[in-house]
C-alpha cells in the first residue's frame, strides 16, 4: 500500500490520467472521426494530453480548494 501523505499526488495521478483519456479521445474523435488510425492517434493525443495534466493539476488543485473553500459556507 501506499501511504496516506501521497494521496493528493496519486489523486490527481488518477484525475489527470482519466481526464485527459476522455478529453483527447472527444478531441481526436472530432478532429479525425473513427477512422483507421482513430486509436493510434487518440493514445499518442492521451500521452502527450496526460504529460502535461498531471503536473498542471498538482499545481493547480491547491488554488483551486483555497478558492472554494473562500467561496462556499461552513455549516
């Protein structure tokens, strides 16, 4: 098991991960249709999309709950 301290980096391992699956599948789906090469250029789309989403989301979610937790009540 993993410890409990990498949960946020394994989180937003897991978040980017399927994030970016399902972004860069609807992107490569539009840009090309479901032709012959669809699957081997939505991977190669997918790899580069979640190189980039996971280092963006362990910077960005710390921003991203300060701000809700400013925007929302307690109660």
């Amino acid at each position: 098991m993993i410890p409990a301290r990498y949960a946020p980096i394994l989180f937003g391992f897991f978040l980017s991960g399927m994030m970016s699956f399902l972004v860069s599948g609807l992107s490569t789906f539009r840009a090309l249709g479901l032709g012959a090469h669809f699957a081997q250029a939505w991977m190669g789309n997918w790899a580069v999309s979640w190189l980039t989403a996971f280092p963006v989301v362990l910077i960005v979610a710390p921003i991203t709950r300060r701000l809700v937790a400013r925007l929302v009540t307690k109660g």
